[in-house]
C-alpha cells in the first residue's frame, strides 16, 4: 500500500474529509459540518493547519491543526493546538495517524512555529497516542459550575436578551450585545494589549482572535462588555448549549482589570443567560484561586486521572528554551 502524505486542499480535499468525519459527527447536519471545516481550515493561510493522508486519489485520513496566536510580555507566536483527525475504518490500526502527524511535525519545523499543545475535549483521544508525541501533562483541566438564580426563581429580575442592551452597574456601564462592531473590536484589542498578564503565555486577543475565532458556526456569542469612566476595563463572553439534555452556558473567556470588574461581568452573565447552569473551564491555580471565581462556580467537577481527555499536554519543537516554565494560561476558547 503505497500512501501519500499531502497538505490539505479544500477544493480537492473538503468532500470527502466530510463524508470520513460524518462518522465521528454523525448528529450534525452535513451543511453545517461543511461550513464548521470551511471555517476552521480556509485556504491561504500562511501556516497549512491541515494534511491528508491519500491511497491513490482516496482521502483516507485526515489531520487538523487550530493555529492561534499566543503572547508573553511584547513575544506574539502561533501555536498549533490539535484538533480533528479521522483515519477511514478500513485503514486504522496500520499507524497511519501516526505517520500522517509527523509529516505535519515535519512541516512545522520548517516555520517559526514552535509550541503544539494538545488540549483535547474528545473523550475518545488515546492517551498512548498523546504521551508519544508530547511531554509530560503541564497541566489539567478545571471545570467548575455555578448556578444562576435569575433563571431559576420566578421573582428574580432578569433582563431579556435582545441584541443590545446598555445598563448601569454603580459606576460602571454594562453593554450587552450579540454582535461586535468595528469600533468595540478596535476598542477591545487596545484594552487586552494594556492588561494582558506578564506572568503568563496566553492566547493573544488580536483581530484575528475577535474576527476569526468567534465566528465559529457552531456558537451564537453573546459579549458584555464593562466601561468605566468611557473606556473598557472588562469583557466577558458566552454561549449557551445543551449536553445530555441539559441546558448550560459556557463562559469563553472573561477579562477585568481587577477583581471587582470580574464579579460585576460574571453576575451579568447570569443575569443575561438563558440556563441555571453555568460552567466556567480553566487551568491555571492564579486563575481559579480568583474569590470572584470560587463564589460564583463553587462546585469543582474534578480531573479525571485516567482521562487524557482531562490534560493538557505541550511538545516543544523549537530549539528556543526560553518559555519552558512559564505558566500557560488557558481558558475555555484555548481549550476547545
């Protein structure tokens, strides 16, 4: 069996890697899961975040990377996080995934890419397959649940979400929206580039962050966003979704210049969701040790230790050191 290894090409490539993933996707509309590939692997980059396996002319394996953005202090670096794979039935058990991510490794190691991180939320991820291409599990997750009394006692006071609503919040002005202009976008990166953390990696939130990475089809994103004096100290985002029958929202990823601003957005978000449940998922001890967080989502739904689902793993490929035992901070928009 002689097998070609290849980038991804949409135009040869997207039909049958929809008709290989529909088995891993089989609950979701075929259109959908189209629009979901086209969007997460569109053509032009300037990093290839996808590579095909081929028998002949037969795609019969796939391999897919979500390339983002990561800063520390003025360091802006992509990061290439794992994400779908599938290998055709008829052809698993022979190491074709295995062959196929080391011609993905080969590649990368040609560009200023210098970090993978494997953050899977797939409970089907092989722990053998993880430990083989990656260190030691740097860290893991930690998902914790808070509820929303808003939706859960009639009498509590609740605002409707509509597309945009503006209150005030003591001296601060909550803004409310399901859709971000130009102008909040412009206004948004300025205000992460002044209070992003010095004591860790994170994901770097730039245009491409704000334009590209909530403009997934599979999420509706609501935004709150909290000023103080006309400027932005605070933003929060969230989705609302359904799990084994269970309505939740998700917070993305919420940033305040101190403590206070924090508590303010996340009782916004329970005042705006739609759910009486709440998940916030982090990984860092500085973040999950905030009085705003432990409050709000006191219950700790904790790692499980036979789950590779449930670590975080990283693999250095570069030969620049200087970033090994720096904490990575992680939240729920890293990590999924």
């Amino acid at each position: 069996m002689e097998l070609i290894f290849e980038k991804y090409n949409e135009r040869l490539h997207l039909s049958q890697v929809i008709k290989l993933e529909r088995e891993l996707w089989n609950n979701l509309d075929p259109q959908l899961l189209t629009n979901v590939f086209k969007w997460k692997y569109p053509s032009g980059q300037q990093l290839c975040n996808a590579f095909v396996a081929l028998d002949g002319n037969k795609v019969i394996g796939f391999r897919g990377f979500s390339i983002n953005n990561y800063s520390f202090h003025n360091q802006i670096f992509p990061v290439a996080v794992f994400s779908d794979a599938v290998i055709s039935p008829q052809y698993q058990r022979k190491g074709i995934g295995t062959k196929l991510a080391n011609y993905a490794f080969c590649y990368y190691q040609t560009t200023d890419l210098k970090y993978f991180l494997a953050l899977s939320s797939n409970e089907k991820s092989s722990s053998i397959y993880l430990n083989k291409f990656h260190s030691k599990a740097f860290a893991h997750k930690q998902i914790r649940i808070g509820i929303s009394f808003y939706n859960l006692l009639p009498f509590c006071f609740k605002f409707q979400s509509n597309n945009q609503v503006t209150y005030q919040h003591t001296y601060n002005l909550i803004h409310y929206t399901s859709q971000l202009s130009d102008e909040i976008i412009t206004q948004l990166i300025s205000f992460c580039k002044t209070f992003h953390s010095s004591k860790c990696i994170e994901m770097a939130r730039d245009e491409m962050y704000w334009k590209w990475k909530y403009s997934n089809p599979l999420w509706k994103v609501n935004y709150l966003i909290l000023y103080k004096q006309n400027s932005i100290c605070g933003f929060a985002s969230f989705i609302g979704v359904t799990k084994r029958n269970i309505k939740l929202t998700q917070i993305l990823d919420i940033m305040a210049t101190c403590e206070h601003e924090r508590l303010i957005l996340i009782k916004g978000v329970k005042r705006f969701c739609n759910s009486v449940l709440l998940s916030i998922q982090t990984s860092t001890n500085e973040y999950n040790n905030t009085n705003s967080i432990k409050r709000e989502f006191p219950f700790l739904r904790k790692s499980r230790l036979n789950n590779p689902a449930d670590f975080l793993y990283i693999k250095n490929i570069s030969e620049d050191k200087s970033l090994e035992n720096i904490t990575w901070n992680l939240n729920y928009i890293s990590i999924d």
